[in-house]
C-alpha cells in the first residue's frame, strides 16, 4: 500500500481492526490521537489486559514483540500489540530483517502499531521501515497543517467543549498560541472553562492564552508594518519586563522576517507558498508559518523586505560582538525597521 494520509486512515478504523500500521509525521498529536484510536478498537476494552500489550522506552527486544504478536487473543476475536518510539536508528540489517519477520507473520487476529509521537528517526533507516510497512500493511504520514487546518481543530475542539468562537477567534488564539496541536488543546481546555457564555472572543483569548514568542514578535511585526510604532515599541517594552532574551527575540525576527522574504520572492516570481520546501526542505515541516509569513509580507514590497533583511543582519552581528548593550542593540534595530516599511 502507498504511504496514506489522515483521510485514508479514518477509514480503515473499526471495531476489531487488525493489520499493520506505522504512524508518523511532523504531527506529533495527531499520531498519538490515532495510535490510540486504533488500538482501542482493536483490544475489546473489556479483556484490555489481556490484549492490549505496549511496548515502550528500552528493555524489550524485537524478539518479544514477534512473541507477544504471534499470540491468541484472549477471550476475543482480535488483539493489539502498541510500539512506541521503536529506535529504529539502532537497527543493523539483521535487525531489518526481524522487523520484516514481525510485519510478514503478523496474524490476522492482531493490529500491529509502530508509532512515532514523540520521536523522529532518521531517514535513511526510517525509509526501510516505511517501505516493510508499504508492503506488509500501512504507513500513515501526518504531515504539518495549514493554518486553516488547525484553525479548523481548534474550532471542532471548542465545539466539543458546547463553546462556539466569535468572527477570527479561532484565528486569534491558533496565531497566539503557535501550531503545536497538544498545546493548543491544552490552552482551548482554559479558554473554555474561562469564557463566561457560549461564544468565545478575541478578548477572551488574550485574557487566558498564553502566546509564544514567535508569537508576541509576530505582533510587532505586524504593528510596524501596519504603521503603529507606539503599540510596537510597547510590546517590546513587555518582552523586556517580561525578561525574554534579547538575542530570543533577535533571533524570532530574524526567522519571520526570513519567511516574509522568501514568501514575497516566490510571489514575484509567479510561485506559491507550496513551492517554498523545494528550495528548504525545512518549510516541509511549517506550513502555518509559510502562511502566517505570506500575509504579512503582502503589504510591503522587495526593497524594503531586502532592507529589513541587511537591518537584522547587521543587528546580528552587532550583537554578537558585543558583550553587553544588547537591550540597546534590539531598540535601535525596532527602529530602523520602523524607518524602513516606511520607505
């Protein structure tokens, strides 16, 4: 089977599914969420004892694993066998070779599980595992979302909680909070229990949620592109009380003023967004952050991203040469940007 995607594995989960399945992707939430739906199908809740085996951190060999596999469910028609974060970096090609003895004698009755929720092997032995599970069962990828994609979880997530959010709220707290899908559902269980009626605003988002860094920047970015330099320079009057780094803070502008750049520059060019990973692999891995970048990068034109870009770069090394004055450094450099989306 073709590496499958979230849509396809839906389908595939069942009472009493059984099979081979590896999952993994940048996703992390998300694989934890279906290794466990899929489990939980599969061992009968009632004899979960009996049937339900998880293999996880170290002290277990490959060997156990087929044993445990190969074995009669008890008191029910199908069992599950859950792998977690299996170090496939460790594997020699006789370990290759057990791990495909495990996917090929898999018995009908049992749902095999390698899942990936908290680490991330390296390619090239990961390309072995993904294509045994290609041919013995599934490999299911759980690539980054969009942002209309979490904005969308988060709004089903509120849903399931009996709160609904206001125009852009949703919008609000997903930019607040980041694209980490368990923090996310962490700050929603907050907002929920804060928010005193049915509908969630913007307000309440800011009242409960706690923003990232990325996220805080992102605000002064936007204020300075937006032409308010009062609530720009206020915000990083807060990052200072605040005791955030300053070479932190640096080094989140540097990032986002990056992404505004390359995105700008596709756009010239007649590419989109999507077209970013070809040249950096890493953007593979952010899509909300391409599209964050996008609309910011939409109300200024080359000159002055390529003279923000020189700005931070010579702010950069500034700061790297200098033992002290960088809260200095950092104000000087907010105002040189300023200056420069006004040109």
């Amino acid at each position: 089977m073709p590496i499958i995607e979230e849509k396809e594995l839906k389908k595939l989960i069942k009472p009493g599914n059984t099979g081979a399945f590896l999952l993994y992707g940048n996703e992390k939430y998300l694989v934890k969420y279906y290794s466990e739906r899929l489990a939980s199908c599969a061992a009968d809740e009632a004899f979960a004892d009996f049937n339900l085996k998880v293999f996880e951190g170290d002290g277990y060999t490959l060997e156990e694993i087929y044993d445990t596999a190969l074995a009669v469910p008890v008191m029910a028609e199908t069992k599950c066998v859950l792998v977690k974060d299996f170090n496939i970096d460790s594997l020699d090609d006789k370990g290759f070779s057990a791990v495909e003895a495990i996917l090929r004698d898999n018995p009908e009755e049992n749902c095999l599980i390698f899942s990936y929720s908290a680490s991330s092997p390296k390619e090239k032995g990961f390309k072995k595992i993904i294509k045994l599970f290609e041919t013995y069962g599934y490999a299911a990828d759980f690539p980054s979302l969009s942002l209309n994609d979490l904005i969308r979880i988060t709004e089903k997530g509120a849903k399931s909680r009996g709160k609904t959010f206001a125009p852009r709220a949703a919008e609000h707290m997903v930019e607040s909070v980041g694209a980490d899908l368990n923090l996310l559902s962490n700050e929603l269980d907050k907002l929920c229990a804060y928010a005193p009626g049915d509908v969630i605003g913007i307000a309440d988002v800011d009242a409960v949620c706690i923003k990232s860094l990325d996220a805080k920047t992102f605000d002064m970015i936007k204020d300075l592109t937006g032409g308010k330099f009062d609530s720009a320079f206020h915000k990083i009057s807060l990052l200072f009380e605040q005791r955030e780094e300053p070479i932190m803070i640096l080094g989140a502008l540097i990032s986002q003023y990056s992404d505004m750049y390359r995105s700008k520059a596709l756009k010239e060019a007649g590419r989109s967004n999507s077209d970013l990973a070809e040249h950096y692999p890493s953007y593979k891995k952010a899509s909300f952050k391409i599209d964050k970048a996008a609309r910011a990068a939409s109300s200024m034109t080359m000159k002055q991203m390529r003279n923000c870009i020189e700005i931070l770069a010579q702010a950069d090394a500034a700061m790297k040469l200098s033992s002290k004055g960088e809260r200095e450094i950092l104000e000087k450099t907010l105002v040189r940007l300023a200056l420069s989306d006004r040109s």
